[in-house]
C-alpha cells in the first residue's frame, strides 16, 4: 500500500468480480442459492444487489460463498453481490450515476467520511427505523458514523480506530514501559530519541485522517448541527491538546518527520530506526507486510492508544459501511442482510477487516506471528470500542485535506506550528461548506 487510497476495506487487492448481476427491483426466481426442498413461495422473492469494494483475495472467506449461505437460509430475500474494482471515487461517481438513472444496488459498500456527501446529495435512504433494530450489534462511535444529522443511513462494517504499534523487544532494551498518557509518552520519547531511536513519527501526508482522529480521541467533535446549520470547531481544546503533543515532540527532536506513504517511513521501520507509531487498526496487517523478512519479525505488538484528552479514547481513521440507496425498493429486507452480512465476523476478518460489528475476532495466523503471537484483534477490538461516538463528518469533509497535509509539512519542517493544520482545517471545513451552499453557523 503506498497511498490513503489503501484505506480499510476499499483497495488492499485487485481481484476477480463476483459474476453475480441483478437488478435490485428484479423479481427473478431464487434460483441455485434457493434452500434445497424449501416450499416454494407465492409471490417472487425479493431481489438485494449489494455492490462492495472488498479485497476477495486468496485465502479469504469469498463474500459469494457468504451470500450462498444467506441465501440458503432466506428464499424470500435473495442476494446477489458485484465487487467494483475501481477506485473508491470511481464507485462513488457510478452509484450517483446510477440513482439518477434508477438503476442503482440496494446496498453499497461505502467509506465514512463518504456518507454524508452521499446523503447531502440525496443518494441515500433514511433507514433510522431499520438500523435502531441492529444498533446493539455494533460500536457506538462505528454505528454513529454510518448516520448524518440523528438519521441512519446503513450500517458500520469495518473501522480504523487508533492503536499504538511499538517494537516491544526495542522498548525493553532501552527500558521503556508502554506509555499510556501524552506525558508518559514525550518522556519515553526524549528516552528513545538519546539512544537514537524513535517511538513516533510526524507523517504529514496523514494529517486529514490521523490528526483528525487523534483530536476526536481528545475529545473533539470538530461538526454539529447547531439550528439547521453545521458548527464547526476543527480547532478547539481537543486540537490544541493533541497540537500542543506532537509541537513538543518535534520541538525536542524527540520524532522523526517522514510521510507515512514514502519510502523512508518504511525504511525507518525496517531499520529499527522508528520502534513506534501510531496508527488506525487497520494498518496492523500493512505494517506487518513493510517489515516482512527483517529482524522486526516477531518483536512488534500493538497497544491502545495513550489518553490524549480528558478520558482514554480512540478516534476513527478510516473504515466503511454499507448504505441503502435511493430507490431500493426492499429497504427492510435490506438492513436485514446488512445486519447479518456485517456481522459474519469471521469471514470479514478474513478480508482483513476489523469489524464494526461487537464479537471476539480471531486474529489470522500471519498477523499473529509477527506480533510475537499477540491476539492483535482483540486488542483492537478494544480499541472499537472505545471510538469517540461524537465525531461524525462534514460532507465536503474531502475538500479539506490539501490544506491540512501542507500546514503539516510545513510544521515538519519547521516552517510553522502543529496548531496550524487545525486551524487550516477550521478554515478549509467553513470555506468548503459555504462554497457548497450549505448553511453554517458563524
């Protein structure tokens, strides 16, 4: 992975398409995936197409054998899957397409920050009825993310809660406890950093995503609706806690500055320059793959992340669910598979998700081995659970990323303070609501 376009579920592998094609509004026999000597129904069965992006790649649970098993169980709601693979706004500009058109799936996979965009512009379906059923199912912060201004549009299926991931071998060698608070970790830091050695990095080209998610794990809700307008507070105490954390690590040169997606990042890693970073959940298999047949293997594990606010919390860096479009003619049937298709954990997390949905995940063999044989899901789960509920997005959220990743590199540089990417982020969120003609309070 080498860009934010490998984020979660979207783009970890190219992979055969499921040819598998129906019309949502179809009302075609049940056919193969009918339950063998089921009674047949009077009236034809109702027809689901769920479009996803999931990887589908070797050694993987395939999501039609998934749907087969539905499908057994359910002869009256029938489900067939397409698997798009191109990229994430490729599908996004086809499914607003294809609700124009009236030929949209019921269901569709779709990213976070992606939902309220899709619901602003009336592609989406309230299904907050629905979704109250399945709520219980799933986290909290992961389920409020899957709704825009109190209303449901679908269901949470994987996420991208911070962890701490540290060589703990290095950390033991330098006699370095796992930090669990911001003063805990600057003063292992400046340890690390005496010894030549590194337990974060400053990664500008993740500011939108990893700074926004380590403000909600502060305590931040950057956007709310205040009397039928978006409020904005992308720079307010949370920010500020979490500017003020990384200006003094840079500051006392106790982190290095390299871009998460550039080859130095890596190389640090691989190197046993950088023992530690902070990252979404779903990097754990990616940081593995970047370090694979180095002296790194089997040293590193995974932590939740140190309380940068008030309360221990996470904070969401990625993830997806799957919405329920305009003109999906079954919605209840269809929040009905969602529900259950998100929460075949098993098979999910062979997909390399970590599920949205509550239950024990196993960690995969690979995964677990170079984590010395942690139960690196379960810590994560952890971390899911303990997502901010209070941070939902913007729907021009996208827009504001260039100003952050360049207010970011140039505090990397030196050029300027941390605090500045929250402040180009306040000003980007207002700048980008008003350009899109959506109301905001001043």
């Amino acid at each position: 992975m080498s860009s934010r376009t490998a984020r979660a579920a979207g783009s970890l592998a190219a992979a055969v398409s499921l040819s598998l094609v129906a019309a949502c509004s179809s009302g075609t026999p049940a056919g193969p995936g009918a339950a063998p000597g089921a009674a047949p129904s009077s009236a034809a069965p109702v027809t689901i197409e769920y479009l996803h992006r999931l990887p589908d790649g070797e050694g993987m649970t395939k999501v039609a054998d998934v749907i087969a098993t539905w499908n057994s169980e359910h002869p009256d709601v029938q489900v067939t899957a397409t698997k798009f693979d191109g990229k994430a706004a490729e599908m996004i500009t086809k499914l607003e397409a294809d609700v124009n058109a009236g030929t949209a799936p019921c269901l569709a996979q779709a990213g976070y920050a992606e939902v309220p965009s899709l619901f602003t512009k009336g592609l989406l379906q309230d299904v907050t009825a629905e979704a109250e059923k399945y709520r219980a199912s799933f986290s909290e912060g992961a389920f409020t993310l899957m709704t825009v201004g109190g209303k449901a549009v679908g269901l949470p299926q994987d996420g991208g809660p911070l962890v701490y991931y540290y060589n703990k071998a290095e950390f033991e060698k330098l006699g370095l406890g796992v930090p669990t608070t911001a003063d805990e970790f600057t003063a292992a830091a400046g340890k690390a950093a005496a010894k030549g050695k590194y337990i974060a990095a400053f990664q500008p080209d993740e500011a939108q995503y990893s700074l926004s998610a380590q403000a909600a794990a502060a305590g931040a809700t950057w956007y709310s609706a205040e009397n039928d307008q978006w409020k904005v507070d992308a720079a307010g105490s949370g920010s500020q806690a979490v500017a003020a954390f990384w200006q003094a690590l840079l500051d006392s040169k106790s982190a290095i500055v390299e871009n998460r997606w550039g080859d130095g990042f890596k190389k640090a890693l691989t190197d046993q320059k950088l023992i530690g970073t902070i990252g979404a959940a779903w990097e754990a298999p990616l940081l593995a793959g970047d370090m694979a047949g180095s002296k790194n293997e089997g040293q590193w594990a995974v932590a939740q992340l140190p309380q940068l606010g008030d309360t221990p919390m996470s904070g969401p860096d990625g993830g997806s669910g799957v919405v329920v479009l305009k003109g999906c003619p079954a919605p209840a049937q269809a929040m009905e598979f969602n529900n259950w298709f998100n929460t075949q954990i098993d098979a999910l997390v062979s997909q390399g998700l970590v599920v949205a949905a509550k239950g024990a995940m196993q960690t995969p063999e690979p995964v677990k081995a170079f984590y010395g044989g942690q139960d690196v899901f379960a810590e994560l789960a952890k971390a899911n659970e303990a997502l901010n509920p209070n941070f939902p997005y913007i729907p021009t959220f996208p827009a504001i990323g260039a100003d952050m990743a360049q207010a970011a590199d140039r505090a990397g540089k030196g050029e300027g303070k941390v605090a500045d990417v929250f402040t180009a982020a306040q000003q980007a969120s207002v700048a980008s609501l008003k350009d899109a003609g959506l109301p905001v309070a001043e």
